[in-house]
C-alpha cells in the first residue's frame, strides 16, 4: 500500500511538469477533436496521430499517447449522443440512450454525465492500474515460452469470444491475421518468407499500415456508400449540468458500469466494445424501470460510457506487466513505444519507473482535462459535426496518408495502406469481423518466436504446453469459452447482447 | 464493385453470377495448380505442396460446380468468403514453398508460415461449406463490371509503367498513376454506371499520393490527393465537355512544354532534364486549371478546400511538426 502511494507520488512529479500537462492537455484535446469526427476510431485517431509524437521524449510521447487514446474515446460518444452515429465501436450503444436524450433536448446532462462518468471510471481503473501492476509483473517473470503463448492463444480466443457475429468466422480471421504476420525476415535464420522478392516487405508489414488501412480508410470506403441523414441536434444546448435526481439515477449505474469494464478490460482480447454492451445490458436487466431504456434513461449512457473509458483504461495492464497488447488500439502503443525505444513488458516497470508510473498518472490528469475541457467546448463539437461529410473524408483520407508517410518516410507503406483499405472493405462486405485478425496480425510472430522457443526448450515434445501448469490452466480456460461460444444456447445469448 | 440487389432479382441474373463467380474460382485454381507443379518445392508428398495442390483441385471443383449450377449456394457471404480464404492460403503455401521446414524438434522458417496457412484453409473449408448449407443475408453481390473495369484499370497501369519506361525509367509510375487520374476522372459516368466510384477514386487518391510525394513534395502530392479523394463523393458531377478538355489540356500542352519550352539542360530555372517531368507538371497544371476555371459551384468549392486543407497540411507536417518533408518538386 505504501509502495503504491510512493509510486503513484513518483508518477505525478514526472506527469505534473509543465510541459508534460501541456502534452497531455494537447492529447486530450486533438484526440477529442478527430475522435468527435464520424467514422474514426480510436484506432484510427491513435495511427494518424502518430506522427506528431516522434519529435518528443519517451515520456512526454506516452503521455501525449494515452491523452489522444481517452480523448478519442470520449469524442466517440460525443457523436452518439449529438449525431446518432457512433464515433466509434465503442459507443455504439450509447446512441440508444444518449440520442434520446439529446432529442428530448437533454444532450447536456447526456454529454455531462458521459464525461462524469469516465472520469470516475477512469480514476478507478488508474487506481487499479497502479495496484495491479507490479502483483502481474511478479507473475510475468515467472513465464516461459510456453505460457506466452498459451497466454496469447487465451487472448486471440478472448478475441474470438467476445467479437460480434460468427465464431468460425472470427477464427478464421485470426488465422489470416497470423499468416499475413508471417511476411518478412525470420526472426532466426533471416530468410525472406513471402515477400515476392520486395525488398520492402523484408522488413514485414507495419502494424500501423493494416490498421490504418483496414479501419480507418476502410470505414471510410464503407461510409461513403451509406446514405443515411445524419441528424444532428439543432439548436443551441442550455443547461450542461444534471439535475441532482439525474445524478442520483446514475451514480449506481457509472459505479457498476466501472467495474464490469475494469474486469473485462484486463483481459486479453477483450476491451471497450464489449464493455459497454456488457454494462448497458447489465443495466438493463437489474433496473426497476426497464421500458425506459432506449427512450433517454440517464443510466443507459452512464453505464456503458464509465465501462468503455475504465475497459479503455484497464487494458493497459496486461501490455504493462506482460508486454502483451490486449486490443489493437494497445497493439498500435507497442508500435509507438518501440519507435521510442522502449520495449513493452515486465521489465519497463523496473528499469524505467519514472516512465511507467509517469504515464498512469497522467491517466489522471487527463481524465480531469477532459471533464473540464470538454463540457465548455461541446459548441465546437457540434459545429464540427455540421461540416457536411464530403468535406470531411478528403481531411482524414490525406491527414492518414502522410501520417503514414511520414512513420518512415515510404511511399511503399502508402500503397500498401490503400491495398489493405481495400481489404477492410471487402472483408466487411462478407461480414468478417476485421478486430481478431489484427490482433492474430500483431500477435503472430510474438506466437511463433515463443511457440519455436518452447519447442526447443522441450526438445520437440508437444505435451509441453499442458504439463506446465500455467500453462495447461491458460489453455483450458480458452478450450472452455470456445467451447462454450460454440454451444447454441449460449450463441444466443451472445447474439442477443450484440443486437440489442 | 457491390451492388444492392433488389428483391425478386430475376433467376437469369442470379445464373450469369454464378457463372461468373464459379469461372473466376475455376481460373483462380487452375493457375495455382500449375504454379505448383512449375515450381515445386524440396517438401515430399506430404509437404507443403500436396496441400496446396489439394486445396486448389478443392476450389477448382468448387469453381466448376458453382458455375454449372450444380452446387447451389445458399449464403454467398460465407460461401465465396471461405473459399477466398482457402485461396489465400493457397498462394502463402506455394510462395512459401522454398522455405526450409522442421529440422529435428527445431522449427525452420518455413514451419509456422505454412502452419497458419494449413489451419487457414481448413478453417476456410469449414466457412465454405457453412455457406452450402445454411441460408444468409441475400444482400450484397460482386457485379462482373465493377470488377472488370477495377481489373481493367490494375492492368492499363502495369502496361503504362511499362511503356512510359521505354523512355523515362524514374518516373514511369508516377506519370501512369497521373494519367489514370485523368482518365478517371474524365471517365466519372463510367465509375458511377458501375457502383465502384467511391473505393476506386479513393484508392487511387492514396496510390496517388504514395507516387507523387518523392518527385512533386507534400504540395503538390496533397493537392491533387485531395482532389482525387473528393470526386468520391458522388454528387461531384462531370459535364461531357470538361471530360474532354481535360483529356484534350495534357496532350495539347505536352508539346507545348517538350517544344516551346526551350530549357531544361541548359538553363536551370526550371530544372528539369526529363521530359516526362514536365509532362507531369503540364498534366498537373491543367488537371487544376481545368477544375478552377469551371463554373459548377461544387467543383470551386472542391477546389478552395483542397487548396485550403494543402496549405493546412504544408505547414503542419513540415513546421508545426518538424517532419522532414520535401515540399517542392525536386528533381535529379
């Protein structure tokens, strides 16, 4: 206990210099801004913004990082609430609520308690952060070859689990994701596999490239051919704050909201989306006035927004302590802390504490910038969001394209974006779900390096995996929830709380 | 590419699709099947080969059936998306097929490449025959002309590069990507009788910019970027005769800049020894003027906030972010 408040302290004299509140505050806000634009993800957000980060210190990079990460999480709801399209995955069910309430001429109180809402929930989950880390770091170290990789079959098979749509499918897509990874030099031996001789490609595909590519032009090929109005909420907002039985109504909902999006967020595979579902249909069910939700009940956008933003928040964990990313969002912060320099896993909390602890308590600061900034500058928002869309997707098509260019200077990887857009699109054509074959693309050669490890440790003997005991746990664990995604009643469940 | 079809789409359509989508696949296989045995690789029977040979008769069966019509595909979402899995892991197993595998308990590289591949295929397997037997969405389809006319474009690319290398090998795909550029945006009707205009123009405007930005600099790749990127939205329209102006600018100003413009390796104001440069900056030049001096209100509007978001850029990356960018043409 002491320890943690020794290092929290550390923390905050590293975030609260100036000029790393000042990181942190430009994070938030530029993160808000693109994260408010229709159709962008944080995904998206983060790759696009990638760039303007490179010039900075280690530290102030990841701070700047994680502001852009929340910043886009909250400007994702902002566009629910207003416009009833969601920002992105994770807020889709706070349309439900939010826009309700916005109609009823409540898009105030709906925007105040959002941003209520995950600033607790992200107090809570940097608390748990800092409280969970070193325990999990401990447990690391006692990891071999083969429970990295048990441990990342468990996340892909989280992945699978907890994506919408078929199971198969989802399968299926991970496997592309780890075939598409195997591009590039061999870790060992450096021979070339499947670059057609493309000098470019010996250095394998860039993680920023496919996710940039597949959900970011992607969602844009896909949003073009939508035709739908958006309806945006005219007319001036008055009244931001929550009247007190406002408040009242959600204080239950934000607390439990918190906890069902810190447990999901910590683990593999899951993350914000299925969070807010989670909450929302938790809070659904356990309410004395069910027929209110989707008519603008204040706890259907409590719950979900206080579970995206501390699911958001929790998946640092596991990428903190066991150098695994969780979500493609974190998989993409692996790719900005490996331009920095800075290895992810067990040993960053050792060997750099100023960083690690520097970052979580920005989590901090950030959370309360983003109450304070935002509620004033939802006008901004909203005259942002009346920018017709013809005029928008140029802006984000051509800021994507040279923040691509510029990661390192290569047309190549340019081109290569536009194939995999094309990729996105047509894998949504077919209702594949594009979340587990990035996470099977950023996860590949970490399997095959400690899959070929653990082999070799063993000397070729299989049963490795299931006479270690981690292990062997780890994997039942993910035979149990395939098995159980498969079985058709649960499958109906699992469907139902996807259309809801 | 895609297009809605509408309820009641009559059976004589649904049956050209099937030919077509089942010749496709046929094709697809076929040319992997003789990939494979053109070059096979070191493994023995049960290697890598055999599997991609056996995958590919699979598909090719599969190609067959759909297009006789004897295999009747209930949900083609599933049905054509498993099999273009299969298919890709087809092609990883034959350009993998070189790459040594396990020695001893040691995995080789080519082990886990073809691993993932193998369970690809299978799962895909499964996918495709999910598709056979359960009913899905009738909702979205591929149309043979919004592929043949993405195809046609792949192809008309490749064969320009190939001849503008006749004659200026530095900058052949940079001058190909601007005249399907132009071409594309004369020819905006065609896109939009196809339904492929908005993944065409905006793919293009990305492939764009990825070949202008080392010779033309951030300004001039954002601008016609920019530009390329907004003629997907399709209420952009493009009048027949500004169609033509615009293929007719380049050609009449090409001779203009080869001929009349009488420096380049003499004089170094404009200093450029290619011919093929200025034909880019000419096609570039009328690409734009052709636009601004058009009185269609959109077209203006288009430009302005191309220009705008160009200059915006401009002095982002390079300054406010101190990224290093060539902002000018600059040529060798």
């Amino acid at each position: 206990m002491f320890d943690l408040l020794g290092n929290l302290a550390l923390g905050m004299s590293v975030a609260a210099t100036p000029t790393n509140i000042m990181l942190c505050l430009i994070g938030v806000l530029v993160g808000t801004l693109i994260g408010v634009l229709p159709g962008i993800g944080s995904l998206a957000t983060i790759a696009m913004l990638l760039p303007i980060t490179f010039g900075l210190p280690p530290v102030g990079a990841l701070i700047m990082l994680a502001g852009i990460y929340y910043g886009a999480q909250y400007g994702g709801s902002t566009t629910s609430i207003l416009v009833n399209i969601p920002g992105e995955s994770s807020s889709v069910i706070t349309t439900l609520d939010g826009h309700q309430m916005a109609k009823q001429g409540r898009a105030g109180p709906a925007l105040a308690i959002a941003a209520i809402g995950s600033f607790f929930a992200g107090c809570v989950a940097t608390v748990l952060v800092a409280a969970l880390g070193a325990p999990l770091t401990s447990v690391a170290l006692m990891f071999g070859p083969a429970e990295y990789f048990s441990l990342m079959v468990l996340g892909l098979i989280f992945a699978v689990v907890l994506a919408k749509g078929s199971v198969l499918k989802a399968l299926a897509m991970i496997l592309m994701g780890l075939t598409m990874s195997m591009i590039g030099s061999d870790l060992e031996t450096g021979a070339e596999r499947m670059t057609w001789g493309i000098p470019e490609l010996s250095d394998g595909i860039g993680f920023v490239v496919v996710g940039m590519g597949v959900f970011g032009f992607g969602e844009i090929l896909r949003n073009l051919e939508m035709k739908g109005t958006r309806e945006i909420v005219q007319g001036k907002i008055t009244g931001l704050m929550p009247t007190l039985p406002d408040l009242k109504r959600s204080a239950g909902a934000i607390g439990r909201g918190t906890v069902i999006g810190s447990c999901l967020g910590i683990l593999p595979g899951g993350g914000a989306i299925i969070a807010s579902f989670a909450a929302y249909t938790f809070e659904k069910r356990i309410s004395k006035t069910p027929e209110r939700f989707g008519r603008g009940a204040i706890e259907g956008v409590a719950a979900p927004e206080s579970a995206n933003n501390a699911a958001a928040q929790t998946s640092f964990i596991p990428l903190l302590t066991l150098g695994i990313p969780p979500n493609p969002v974190m998989a993409l912060m692996v790719g900005a802390m490996t331009i920095h320099g800075i290895v992810p896993g067990p040993q960053v909390m050792s060997k750099q504490p100023e960083l690690f602890w520097g970052m979580i308590a920005s989590m901090w600061i950030g959370n309360l910038m983003l109450v304070i900034i935002n509620l004033p500058m939802v006008g901004i928002w909203v005259r942002l969001l009346r920018v017709p869309y013809r005029h928008l997707f140029p802006m984000i098509v051509i800021f994507c394209t040279i923040g691509i260019y510029s990661v390192n200077n290569a047309p190549f990887d340019v081109g290569m974006t536009a194939i995999f857009g094309l990729l996105g699109y047509w894998l949504a054509k077919q209702d594949f779900e594009p979340a587990p074959m990035i996470l099977g693309f950023v996860l590949g050669p970490l399997m095959e390096e400690n899959l070929r490890r653990a082999m070799l440790i063993a000397r070729g003997d299989v049963t490795v995996f299931v006479t270690r005991p981690i292990s062997a746990v780890l994997l039942f664990i993910s035979a149990v929830m395939l098995v159980l995604a498969m079985l058709p009643m649960i499958r109906a469940r699992r469907e139902e709380v996807f259309t809801e | 590419m895609w297009n809605v079809t509408r309820s009641g789409a009559g059976a004589a359509e649904d049956h050209k699709l099937n030919v077509w989508g089942g010749s496709v696949l046929a094709v697809f296989a076929l040319i992997a099947l003789v990939i494979s045995f053109i070059r096979p690789g070191p493994a023995g029977f049960f290697g890598p080969i055999m599997w991609a040979r056996l995958f590919s008769i699979l598909i090719l069966m599969a190609g067959i059936g759909v297009a006789m019509g004897q295999l009747h595909v209930r949900n083609k979402q599933d049905f054509f998306g498993g099999v273009a899995l299969i298919g890709f892991a087809v092609i990883a197993f034959l350009i993998s097929i070189d790459l040594p595998g396990m020695r001893g308990f040691a995995f080789g590289p080519g082990t886990a490449p073809r691993l993932f591949a193998g369970v690809l295929a299978t799962l895909g397997l499964i996918v495709a025959i999910t598709g056979l037997f359960t009913d899905g969405p009738e909702g979205q389809r591929f149309t043979l002309r919004g592929t043949l006319v993405v195809g046609g474009a792949l192809a008309a690319w490749f064969a320009m590069v190939w001849l503008f290398g006749q004659f200026t090998a530095h900058y052949a795909q940079p001058l190909a990507t601007l005249v399907l550029a132009v071409v594309a945006f004369a020819g905006m009707h065609v896109l939009d009788n196809v339904g492929v205009r908005g993944p065409f123009m905006i793919t293009l405007s990305i492939f764009a910019f990825a070949m202008f930005i080392r010779p033309l600099g951030l300004v001039i790749a954002s601008f016609l970027t920019i530009l390329l990127c907004a003629a997907a939205a399709d209420d952009l329209q493009m009048h027949k005769g500004r169609a033509t102006a615009l293929i007719l600018l380049p050609i009449i100003t090409f001779p203009v800049f080869v001929y009349i413009w009488p420096f380049g390796e003499t004089v170094s104001v404009w200093p450029f020894g290619n011919i093929a440069l200025r034909e880019i900056i000419a096609a570039a030049l009328s690409f734009a003027i052709c636009f601004g001096a058009s009185p269609d209100a959109r077209w203006r509007e288009t430009i302005i906030i191309a220009g705008a978001l160009t200059l915006f850029c401009s002095i982002l990356f390079p300054w406010g972010l101190n990224l290093p960018f060539q902002l000018w043409p600059r040529f060798s």
